[in-house]
C-alpha cells in the first residue's frame, strides 16, 4: 500500500502555461490500459485470444517523442454525420477529441458517437474467418474462406440460378462500398441485391420520389434552425438522431418555434415539445387527412403555391372530406380540435417542417404514409425553401448513400432504373458490353401459371425484398417467382434480426445451402440457427479501418480517412469483394476502371478511384461533382462553412468557395463545373447554379388534361421562364443551346447516341457521360431535370389517393370492416397475402386474445440488430436488459411488477418472448413498446453458446421480432414493425 | 483562477447518455463505475426532464468534511479531487454527497469496496499531471492540456456546461431569456449554495 | 441532524415514490399537452420534498444507488457525522479516561483487605476465557480502528503524516471489517456462558446501594459469580455489542440497509454506541487491570486468589465450595505472588 505525498505539481498553473506540454509529452492511453487492466471489468473481461491469433496492434511503451496524428472520419451509426476526430498513436486509436469544425456536430455526439473508438478495440469482433463444421465454429485462412464461399456460390448457381444467391448488404457500406457491392451483383448476374432502407426508408424513397421527384430529405438537420413549426410524426429524433436535437432545440428556442409530436409513445422527444399529442398506432392517413380537412375547411391552404407547383391537390380536396372529425377521432383517437390547432399552426405558422421515420414508414400503408406527409406539406406550401422542407431523418450512417447506390432490388445505382437504358448506361460507365451484363441473368421458365421470362427480361425485374428473403427460402419453389428458392444468403454488414417474423427467418436460414456472414461481428445471422455446416463468418472491418465517402441525411457527402489499419485478422469491403469476384471469375472486368494497391492481404481498389466512377455515371442523382479531391477539401476546412446555411464562409479558400457542405446532391456536372451542390431541394429561391431547382417533371408532361409542368415558378434566373421538361440533346436542339456544347461534350452525345440523330436526341441530362447537357442547362439557370409540379396523386401506385387501412393485425376489428387492407396479390416474386392474414385474425377474434397492441423502436445505446453496439461495454452497460413498456393500468391488471420477468406473445407461430417490464406512463393503455437491438435469446432460450468464442455481444436479449408478425407494403416490401397485437404475462 | 462548475441545462438534456460514454472512453472507466449517469425526473409523463449528473465540485465539499482519512483536496480551479492512495474506501464520501458521485469498485468479499472513483473534472489526480501514473488512476488530465472536460465538449444538445461558473451561468443566462423558459440549475443550490437567477 | 429527523428521513425516501406520481398531471386528463410548459423545475422539486427526500428519477443502469440526482438531506449526515457523533465520541473517550484519572487519584488501587492469601480458586474456565478474549481482542482493534476514523486525520495525520497514516487507515479498515466478525463470535461465546449468571436479582440492589464498595475500604457487598456492577457492563455488551453488530452488518453490507437514509441511520447509532461502549469497556478495563488488585488474574490465568474473591463474590465463593470443591484451586500450582 504506497502512499504518495501529493506532489506540489499537482497545483494547477495557468491552464495555457501547461497546454504547451501536450505535444512535448503525449499521453499514450493504450500502455495505460494495458498496465492498469483498467478496461477490463464486469461482463466486459475479455476472453484470451487462441494460439497464433493475430493480434491487434498495440502500442509499444510509451515514446513521448512520438506525436499525435489526428485522423477524420464520421461516425459509423446514425445518419446525422458526425464527425469523428481520432488520436491516432503508433497506430493505435488512442483518443477521441471533439471535432469542433463540423458544421453539422459541433464537437459533440450520442452515446454511440463518443464510444466509436471502442469498435476498434473491438475485443469481441470477429478475429479471422470462420465456419461451421459439424456444428462447430472453426478457423479457417481467408484463402479457404474464399475458395470455399466461391465454390458454393458457384454450385448453387449451377443448380438453382444466379437469383438463388441472395446479396444482402449494408447502409454501413461506404458509398463506394455499396457502389461495388451493387455492380457485383450486377456482375453475378441477380436483382436479389438489398439494404437495410428496405426496412427503414423505402417507403419514404418510393412515397417522396412519386411525388416529387427524389427519394431524400429535402432540407438538412442544420436548416431546421429556421423553422417556426415543426412536426415529428413517429420520430423519435433525440433517440435516434441525438445531434439533430441540437439544431432543433435551437431553433426551437431562438424562433421560440412550435415543436409538435405525434407519436403514440411519449418519446424523448415530445419531453420536449410544445405540443404532444398521442395518437392509435397504424393511423397516419386518418391523422393527416383530418388535419388537411381542417386546413381546406378554413382556407389555410398555400393556393398560390398548388397553382404553380401541384397537381392533384383538388382529388386530395375532395378525399380529404372522408375524414370529418368524428371519423378521424373514432379511428386515431385524437380530438377534432387537437387536429384544428395543429393544422392551423402548421399552415400559418411557417416555415413549417415535417419530420417522420420509422413510425411512419415501417406499415403495410408505408408509401401512402408517406405520400399524405408530402401533401401536408404541399397543400401548405412548405416544401423547397429554407426551415420548410421534409426532414426525413434516414437511419445508418450510409443509408442514404446505400439507397442511392442502387443496394436495392428494383434500381441501379443512382436510381437509373432496370430497364434496358439504365443497364445499358452503367455498362456504359463500366465499360462492359451490356451483352455481358445480360448473360449473366437467369432466364426463368414458366412456372405457377405465370410466363417465362427471358434473361434480359428477368434483368428488369426487381428482385426480392430483404423482408421476404426467408419465405423465398422456405415457400414452394412454385410460389417464389424465380428459377428456384433462394439457395444462398450472402449477408454483408446485415443484423438477422431486424425483420418481423424471426420464426421464418430461423426456418429460413436453416433452409439455406450456404449462408455467409462478412461482418465485423457475428450478427443473429451466426447464431440463431440449428445450422452444422456450410456457414462461414468473415471478419469484416468497420469504416475507420478503410478509406471512403458517407452520405449523411441530407445528401451532404462527407469523406472518411482510415483511422488504423484492420484489426485482428479483419479486412475492409473491397478488398472482400475483389477476392471473392476474383473466385468467381468476374473480377478482371469488374474491377479494371479502379487503381489497384496492395492491401493487407492482397490487392485492394482505392476509394478513390471508384468515387470517381461513381462520378463518371452518377448524373442522375447528381453524385458527378464530388471529386475525392473536393470531398477532401471540405473535410479539411469544414471550420469554414456556415452553421445554418451550410455555404461556406467568407474568405473560404478557393478550393471550395461557394459551396454548401459534403455537395449535397445533386452537384450537378463534372468537379470542374463547381456546382456548390443543394442544401435544399425544389427550391427556385435561388439560383440553379447556387443550388436552387424545382420539383423534378418525371411522370410525363400531362395527365388528365393538365399541364405537369410548373406554372408561373422557375428557379431565379432562369432563362425559361416557366416549367419546363427534363433536358436532352434535342430540348437543347429545339431552344438553339445545343451550339453551346463543346466538341468533347457533343463526341460524347454522338458516341452515346449512336451518330443517329434521333437517338441522340434522347440522350438525356442523365445519360449524357460528358455532363455537356447539364453544363449548357444550368448555364441558362434551368435544372437539368426540368421544372414540373409535384404529384399529389400518385396514379402509378396501389391507392393513387391514400386512405387509411387498419393494420393485419388491428386491435379494432370493427374498423376493419370499414379500412380493411389491400386485396392480396403477388410482388417482388413473392405472394403477399396480406388481405387474408387480416380476415383470418378477426375471424379467430385475435384482438380479443391479444389485447394489446405492440409497437417499437430505438434506443440510443443501440443501434439496428445491436450486435456492435451491445458488443461496446460502454454501451452495453447503459442497457443490460431486453424490456417491454407496459402502461401501470395494463400491468396491474396483469399483476406485473417494474423491473419482473414477462412473456410477450405474438399472434403467430406460438411466438413469445421473455423480457423484463418497465411500468410506465410513457405508453397508453392498451399500447406495449419493445426496442429492436436485441438477440441473442430466442422464445426464452439464451442463445450465448451459439456465437464464436469470444464474439457473444456482452448484453443479449429476446428480439422484438420474435413476436412481431406479417404484413407488408405492396410498393416496397416493407415489412409493418410499428402495430401488431401482443399479450403480456408476468414470467 | 476560475471556478469550475458543471451545469446540465435539463431543457436541452435529452438522455443520450453521450456524456456517460465519452467518460468512459476518456477515462477508460471500468463497467460498473459511472463517474458520470443521467437520471430522467418524471419518466414518460409530460414534464419529464433528464439531468446529467456527476461531482459538482462543491464549494466546501461534504465529501471531504466527512472523509476519515483527508483524501480529498480543491484545486486552484475549485475542482475537487481525491488521493486513491490515501483513500480507504470507507464509503462515507458516496453518503455525503448529494450527488451520489462516488464510486466504488467491488472487491473483496462481503461488499467491500475499493477505492473510491469519480469524477475528477477531467483533471487527474494528485500525481504530476499528465503522467501514466495519474493517467492508471485517475484518467486523463485534459484540464493540464487546456482542455474541459470532455462529457461536456461532446454534450450532443450542449445541455451539459462546464467551465468557470459566472461564465457558464451566462451562458444559461441567455438561453433561458431567449426561450423564456428554464428548469434551474440543477443541484447548483446544494453545490454551491446559490442558483443561477434569471 | 437528530436521530429523528434521520428516520423521518427513511420515511420520506419510502414515500418519495408516491410523491413524483401525484405531483403532475396525468396525460389523459390535459387538453393541450405542452412538455415544454408542464416541466419540472429544479426550484419546484426541491421545495416539495419533504423531510431528508432526494430528487429521483429513472436510471438506465442498474444501480438502485445512482436514482437519486440530487440529496439534500446527504450534506445533513455529513453535518451529523462531523457534529454530534463526533462530539459524543470526544465526549465519551475524553470523559471516561478524565473520571478514571480522577477516581484512581481519590481512591487509588483497590486492594485485596484481606491481603493475598495463598489459595487460588477458578473463577474462569479456559472456555470462557477464550470467549473474553477474543471479544476483547477485537474490540480493542475494533474501537482503535474506529477511533482512528474520528480522530486519526486531526492526531495521526498531521504527526506522522499522510504515509504512515494511509497505511494505517487502510490495514485499519481491513482489520475493522473482519474483527467485526470475531468480536460477533467472541459476543455470542460469552453470551452463551455468562447469561445464567447475569440475570439481574435482589442481591444486585444491595450491591448497588452500597456503592459495589468500590468507594470506601472494607465494605464488600455480598455478590454471586457476577456482582451489578459487572453485570451492567455485561448487559451494556451484550447490548450495545449486539447493536454494534447489527449495525455494523448493515454498514458493511449496504445492500440490507433499506438505502442510503438507512445505512446513515445505522452509521449514526454505530458510531454513537461504539463511543458510549468503548467508554465503558475502558473503565471495565481499568477495574479489571490497574484498578483492582487480584482482578486480573480471574481472565488471565483463570484462578483467583481467594480472599478476593471472598470479598467481591463471597456468594459465589461459597457456592462453589460447597460443591466439592470441583473448583478447587491449586495452590501448588500458582503459588501467591
């Protein structure tokens, strides 16, 4: 027991005085650690690596004349975009600083943020590749690995076709990341491609995209500073999107703003609104046409801004009259006058902003959620200007770019479609044949009364949802569109976890011939299962140990620098897919456009240089001006950006004078055009060529005899003064620009077109590869999509007009009779038998069974499946316990105690799950809510054994998805994870 | 020399615990020590308001009246801090404060805790600042590198301030004129006998 | 803070539970529901609570502890701590070695009247003796160790400093914690042994009124195995060792003290009862050492001359004398000093 005099030192001098020996003698927090044993504690003690483990690097002893190098990159969880500032030592993580530049967080973060070096650390991540092997995990080199995956994947294709490998990916990919998963599906020859937006946002990209024109937030988390009202409907923004709060609250205070929830949860959130009101789970359509009821009763409507930018608004007029107070109090619960206040403040209290998220998307009515959001705000004339806007808050950290990317079963990257022009553009890009593309789709034969299709008809057609993967799996080979069931799960950076119906998804992966899991962790998808073989693991590395670009929430792209290399045995996605396109024999073409480097185990792409594919084909989207270089720049001089505005700051260097932060798309053009990229969509407020635009005419010119094209409105400084269609050579022919083109940029068209004068005159803004189109176009201050009107009738889609439909599985039965759900029918190669579930619950009177209605969502500590998150002792340790809130009346009733054991049983299969009860107001009566980051235990069985050694998450629990049941979207496949019935009894 | 002193402005605290976890990552705090935890008032009702709370540093510190073996000391910050190699771990310190700020390891049989841990305001211990020694003990010293601590730099809504006291009490000052609303400063009247007055 | 305000004050942290769920309106009852008006304010909570309450709420981990965000009523134990038990401690320790000095000064050693003789007789057997000193050896670690928690920052620490006096306070509490359990034991042996013989009779009343003689020579008031001046300090013992037990569990095991206005409840008894008892255990230990001549022999070698025991436990002498001297001493074996 030393005791030590205080020394004298101790005294604290001028703080100044002293910060000048930080460079002199640095603090080397990794010896630190490992002589004091201080991060080992608890459930956290770290398991012993085996014999010959590669180790993570660590520190030698400490050498204070070694400096501290600072690495930037963002933070891997939400999609706010911190960034991330990392001490970086001898090539150890050994600190986090606040990266007080960013425009968008200031220095600060969440729970997850500020624990991210800890994914690092990573004492329970995948060590090395692994697979199962009579039931065992074994070590295997990255070499067998791979040729093992290979020779499976190519066998299942042998038998069962290309579409029987399922290529699950991940928001958590980089752009580039995703970029090139995408094109290695398109290589293997299959739309079964997906991500996780399949179950957060596709709804929202499907609904907002119909409306009017792209499938993203319209404004940023920044702008929010600048409304006067502003709506949360199923936003739970200050768990799941903490650093957006500080925008919000700030403006909330400094407008004195209205901040209204509508939520049936008392969230975090609506602590702090000004205005809470609780509503019925699955009543979104009801609530919002009750409150545009009000607004069109009162003449709160924005007519100017319908007559120019709108069409449809008088449909949704007359439809909204089915929705009278009583009705929608009878359905949602809400009061008329509730509604009248908050469509008052709403439309005359502006700019007002609408923000949703899961809550609103994750229905069997998802996209038409959606679409009645976007008439709120089009009937108030609150989209496409500052503190206006829908404020879409997107989930993971790259969803947004994932989406954009084409991680999705219906498009190509950048939203170009499957069509025949959207492959044949790519192929452009890649500088393949699209013949080659085509002969690596199955072609499928006539199968359960439907037609065959060929090979380059099945190219078009989208792939299955990742919400249906395992009822492809397990269904009759009859029932599954395709040649076969799917025979492989290829899972990138995917939780098992995170869809309803666990007890499908279980039967389904034990179905599987091969399943793969490249991840930094295990995932559900390692260990819920009875598998014995053909299951491999390979360590995947998260994004600080590779280099490459994130798109945040608001379309603003940030880079992100390798903080340390690799870990243990891990390596990053590209190098992954190289190797593994390499094994199947594509990877010479696939891979001929990129710079190859030496990697950690052999050659990997740079980021660099599929960015700058990315930017020879991304026109559509507007991802052409986000050079590596320019992304670098504004990461390096991030101090020097606006806080609101986003644009940089007077005295900016050249390097990005002008522009808005990460070039939120579009930024349209080539790097060289400086497009300053749009901090906000749709906005004519300003000029094109300072990111003003319109809504985007991409559903033909007219419909029902009215004009699609904006009426009076026009970006400033627009040479067309009225709306206008998208541009191709031959609207830049007819209006005499085409001169304007360079003779680089017309070779280009010609080269596209063929030299046919009509086929060239179709190339359009979005297949011009030389951006000459976009060039001459925003030169006359027009946008290169053209100048149309939103859709407020989206005719193309299942209910044109939303109307609200009770969820399968509705705790008011006698509202099913009147708002029953869509007749059954078939999408995505799959039945959806929708209709049939719902009959059949109140027919067995399931409501009465199960009386309660179940809901879920974030929690901060965790985030998605919750396998990297619960693996985080920090994190870990704030939440130890899967739980269910129960109101005080229902647990009562139930005898249940805070803090006791209960089963939650869900109608279907006999599901249950065993959690703890947490007795709270925060839920009304006859409404439960469970978290979604839980596994690890299944229908009460804890499934520990069953991950790797030394890879369990330290925290496991039940999933809610243990208990959550059918239905789906029929636009997008989403699956309904917000309302279905559930009992609770104490354990 | 300023006066340090943490203020969690509740109307912008939202419980995202950041301020839990960037102490744990700064520090390298153990599981089952929270120098730093957020307590939500009221959970679920309208009303409800998170405080994010640890030390406060008070001015005459019970913890060190109550303190059997002297551990404790105040810097010329006012930050108050501890020697872990005089401590006991008596206990006597965590019923004191009216914070519930000390922290003990269990070690030993029956209970018996170790030496006592909380938060040191970023700001070490007794050992020369800045060195392993104080880093194995006590965490990092960012207060030595001109830095404040970082629970507060990293606050996600800037609910929590730290800082010199009259500047911080401005700065909530402000906010709470600008708003026109304002839950107090919480724990301020206990700490340091006085609240911030608007 | 008074020991009634201190359990007051566990009732108040009962109660607080309640209190948080009637003190805001309800969700359903409100036409506008506005957070950001109906908040709680610092000010608010702090006026309602009542007695020694804390400002609770929920905590994620799960360390019933850590719920309570601010405590009041923590700053009044510690003014308690430092005031009153602190004081009776002083008071207790200083007073009873001022009252002994002064007693030794009037009345001096106690002598055997009668002179040593040359016989002995066995007044403890080596079971009993056992149990003596291993209550006595603890307390007396236990009762240092604890005076140093009082005393030892403003006597040890500034004379040897804060080396020698970490160490020490360290092994000190060490040694607190486990003595405790001995001194329970040794508490329960002599509990056992002793409790026939103590049970308070007429006898005592005489004795009492007669001063035990410990004032004046040649009095000697008759007395059986234990006379009312030992059986005081048997009973204040037993009692007061029982309470120091009882409470002492409770300190050390946290968990059981219904709470922190618990364990400071207990902490407060504990300290004072040790002050009080180890008041008394000093002057049980002068009369059984320098105070009386002969005394100390009954718990060293367990054989007492007997003339003295004749005249402090003449009853007692008889009984076991008439008992066939089974008690006998031997003579041959100690011979008198």
């Amino acid at each position: 027991m030393l005791v030590k005099r205080r020394s004298s030192t101790a005294a604290r001098g001028g703080l100044q005085a002293l910060a000048q020996n930080v460079a002199a003698r640095p603090v080397d927090r990794r010896s630190f650690l490992r002589t004091s044993g201080l991060a080992v504690g608890g459930l956290a003690a770290v398991g012993t690596l085996g014999a010959g483990t590669m180790r993570r690097a660590e520190a030698g002893p400490t050498d204070h004349s070694k400096p501290i190098e600072v690495k930037t990159n963002i933070c891997t969880h939400c999609s706010v975009g911190c960034t991330v500032k990392a001490e970086v030592q001898d090539g150890v993580w050994v600190g986090q600083e606040p990266a007080w530049d960013s425009p968008i967080n200031r220095g600060t973060h969440c729970a997850k943020g500020a624990s991210v070096r800890e994914l690092v650390h990573g004492d329970r991540r995948l060590k090395y590749p692994m697979k199962k092997e009579n039931g065992q995990w074994v070590r295997i080199s990255w070499e067998q690995a791979i040729d093992e995956v290979g020779a499976k994947m190519l066998d299942v294709r042998e038998k069962s076709g290309a579409d029987a490998a399922y290529l699950l990916g991940s928001a958590k990919f980089s752009n580039e990341g995703a970029y090139l998963f995408r094109k290695f599906a398109a290589f293997w020859g299959t739309n079964n491609v997906d991500h996780q937006a399949r179950i957060c946002h596709s709804t929202t990209v499907a609904g907002v995209a119909n409306t009017w024109g792209y499938g993203a937030m319209t404004n940023s988390y920044n702008d929010i500073r600048n409304s006067k009202t502003i709506v949360f409907m199923g936003s739970n923004a200050a768990e799941a999107h903490p650093v957006s709060l500080q925008h919000i609250l700030t403006g909330k205070e400094t407008n004195r703003a209205n901040v209204i929830v509508l939520d049936p949860r008392f969230t975090r959130t609506a602590a702090h609104a000004t205005d809470y009101i609780r509503m019925r789970p699955g009543t979104d359509i009801a609530v919002i046409w009750g409150i545009m009821w009000h607004i069109f009763e009162n003449g709160w409507e924005d007519a100017d801004f319908i007559d120019q930018r709108v069409w449809g608004m008088d449909q949704i007029r007359e439809a909204v009259k089915a929705y009278p107070p009583e009705e929608v109090e009878r359905i949602s619960g809400i009061p008329g006058e509730t509604l009248k206040r908050v469509a008052q403040t709403f439309a005359t209290q502006k700019p007002s902003t609408f923000i949703w998220c899961m809550g609103g998307t994750q229905h069997t009515v998802g996209t038409a959620n959606v679409r009645t959001y976007c008439n709120l705000l089009l009937a108030t004339g609150n989209v496409g200007d500052i503190g206006n806007g829908a404020n879409i808050f997107r989930g993971h950290c790259n969803v947004q770019g994932a989406t954009d990317f084409g991680l999705d079963i219906g498009s190509l990257p950048c939203y170009y479609g499957l069509s025949e022009g959207g492959w044949r553009h790519w192929s452009r890009v890649w500088e393949v044949p699209y013949e080659s593309l085509q002969a690596r789709f199955d072609a499928v034969p006539a199968k359960g009364g439907r037609d065959a299709r060929t090979a380059k008809e099945n190219m078009s057609v989208p792939g299955i949802p990742s919400t249906r993967w395992f009822d492809a799996a397990t269904l009759d080979a009859e029932d599954v569109d395709q040649i076969d069931n799917i025979k492989a799960m290829i899972v990138f950076g995917h939780g098992g976890n995170t869809v309803p119906r666990m007890g499908g998804a279980l039967e389904g992966m034990n179905a599987l011939d091969l399943l793969v899991v490249a991840d930094p962790h295990p995932t559900t998808f390692a260990a819920l299962h009875d598998r014995t073989d053909n299951t491999y693991l390979l360590p995947i590395s998260t994004q600080f140990e590779c280099d490459g670009s994130r798109t945040a929430s608001n379309r603003s792209v940030q880079w992100g620098e390798k903080v340390v290399e690799p870990i243990f045995e891990s390596d990053n996605d590209y190098a992954v897919i190289y190797r593994l396109a390499e094994r199947l024999g594509f990877a010479e073409e696939m891979f001929k456009n990129y710079d190859m480097v030496e990697g950690k185990f052999g050659m990997e792409p740079t980021a660099e240089s599929i960015l700058e594919e990315i930017n020879r084909g991304g026109w559509s989207t507007g991802y052409t001006g986000q050079s590596p270089e320019r992304l670098k720049a504004h990461m390096k001089h991030q101090d020097k950006f606006d806080l609101v505005t986003l644009r940089t700051l007077d005295g900016a260097p050249e390097e990005i004078e002008g522009d808005y932060y990460g070039l939120p798309w579009p930024c349209w053009g080539t790097p060289e055009l400086r497009h300053p990229g749009t901090h906000i969509l749709y906005n004519p407020n300003i000029p094109v060529k300072d990111g003003g635009s319109a809504f985007r005419p991409r559903f033909g010119l007219e419909r029902e005899g009215q004009t699609l094209l904006a009426e009076g409105s026009f970006p400033v400084d627009s040479d067309i003064r009225d709306g206008y269609p998208q541009f191709t050579y031959g609207v830049l022919q007819s209006l005499g620009w085409d001169s304007e083109l360079t003779a680089e940029e017309l070779a280009t068209i010609q080269r596209i077109g063929n030299n046919d004068p009509e086929a060239m005159a179709k190339v359009s803004w979005s297949l011009d590869l030389s951006g000459g189109i976009q060039r001459v176009a925003i030169s006359h201050g027009c946008v290169p999509f053209g100048n149309g009107k939103a859709r407020a009738v989206a005719w193309n889609l299942p209910d044109p007009i939303p109307v609200h439909r009770e969820p399968i599985y509705s705790p008011r039965p006698d509202l099913v009779a009147d708002y029953p759900t869509r007749e059954d029918g078939r999408q995505f190669r799959v039945p959806n038998i929708g209709h049939t579930m719902q009959a059949s619950a109140v027919d067995r009177n399931i409501a009465s069974d199960f009386p309660i209605v179940l809901t879920s969502g974030r929690l901060v500590e965790y985030e998605g499946g919750g396998e990297e998150t619960r693996s985080n002792p920090w994190l870990a340790e704030l939440q130890q316990d899967m739980f269910v809130e129960i109101n005080p009346a229902d647990a009562e009733a139930r005898g249940i105690a805070d803090g006791g054991w209960v089963w939650v049983r869900g109608p279907e299969m006999d599901s249950k799950a065993r959690v703890k009860a947490l007795v709270t107001e925060r839920v009304a009566s006859g409404v439960a809510f469970m978290p979604f980051h839980f596994a690890g235990w299944y229908q009460g069985e804890d499934q520990r054994g069953n991950y790797p050694e030394g890879t369990d998450p330290i925290v496991l629990g039940e999933s809610v998805n243990t208990v959550t049941t059918y239905g789906y979207d029929p636009v997008t496949g989403m699956h309904e994870g917000k309302v279905t019935l559930c009992q609770i009894s104490a354990a | 020399m300023a006066r340090m002193k943490f203020l969690c402005d509740a109307d912008r605290c939202i419980e995202c615990n950041a301020c839990v976890t960037a102490c744990k990552n700064e520090h390298e705090v153990p599981w089952g020590i929270n120098r730093r935890r957020v307590v939500t008032i009221n959970d679920g009702l309208p009303g409800e308001r998170s405080v994010s709370m640890a030390c406060m540093h008070c001015t005459d510190a019970p913890c060190a009246a109550v303190c059997p073996v002297d551990c404790f000391y105040t810097t010329d910050d006012a930050v108050v801090l501890h020697s872990k190699d005089t401590c006991i771990g008596c206990g006597y310190c965590f019923y004191a404060c009216p914070f519930g700020a000390p922290q003990y390891p269990k070690v030993g049989n029956f209970g018996t805790r170790g030496k006592m841990d909380k938060c040191t305001y970023c700001a070490g211990g007794p050992e020369a600042d800045m060195t392993e020694a104080e880093y194995v003990k006590y965490g990092s010293n960012r207060l030595a590198e001109g830095k404040l601590p970082l629970c507060a730099e990293m606050c996600s809504t800037k609910a929590l301030l730290a800082g010199d006291g009259d500047i911080i009490a401005d700065i909530y000052r402000e906010r709470v004129v600008t708003r026109g609303y304002g839950s107090g400063a919480w724990g301020w009247r206990s700490a340091y006998g006085e609240t911030v007055n608007v | 803070m008074t020991l009634t305000s201190i359990t007051s004050r566990a009732l108040a942290v009962l109660c607080l539970g309640l209190f948080a769920a009637f003190a805001l309106p309800q969700i359903a009852e409100a036409q506008q529901i506005n957070p950001t008006a109906e908040s709680v304010t610092e000010e608010s909570l702090m006026q309602a609570l009542s007695g020694d309450a804390q400002v609770q709420g929920r905590v994620t981990i799960p360390d019933g502890l850590s719920t309570g965000v601010i405590k009041p009523g923590n700053k009044d134990w510690a003014a308690t701590l430092g005031g009153p038990v602190r004081i009776v401690t002083i008071l207790s320790v200083v007073g009873i070695v001022a009252v002994l000095l002064l007693f030794y000064m009037v009345r001096g050693k106690i002598r055997i009247d009668a002179g040593p003789s040359t016989q002995r007789i066995l007044r403890f057997n080596s079971f009993e003796r056992f149990a003596h000193w291993l209550m006595a050896g603890s307390f007396i670690v236990l009762a240092l160790t604890g005076l140093n928690l009082i005393f030892g920052r403003s006597i040890i620490l500034p004379l040897f400093g804060e080396n020698v006096f970490g160490t020490l306070s360290a092994w000190g509490k060490l040694a607190h914690n486990y003595m405790g359990f001995a001194f329970m034991l040794g508490l329960v042996l002599a509990f056992v042994s002793w409790v026939a013989h103590n049970i308070p009779n007429k006898l005592d009343l005489v004795w009492i009124k007669q001063g035990g003689g410990l004032f004046s020579k040649d009095v000697h008031p008759p007395a059986k195995k234990f006379n009312a001046g030992q059986k005081v300090i048997f009973w204040s013992v037993i009692g007061g060792g029982a309470a120091l037990s009882f409470t002492g569990v409770m300190l050390l095991f946290p968990g059981l003290a219904g709470g922190e206005a618990g364990w400071q409840l207990y902490q407060v008894i504990h300290g004072v009862v040790a002050a009080i008892l180890t008041a008394i255990v000093v002057a049980h230990i002068y009369i059984g050492s320098v105070g009386m001549e002969g005394a100390f022999d009954a718990m060293g070698s367990g054989e007492v001359d007997l003339n003295w025991a004749k005249e402090h436990h003449s009853l007692w002498v008889d009984e076991v004398q008439s008992s066939g001297g089974k008690s006998a001493g031997s003579a041959k074996a100690h011979p008198a000093e």
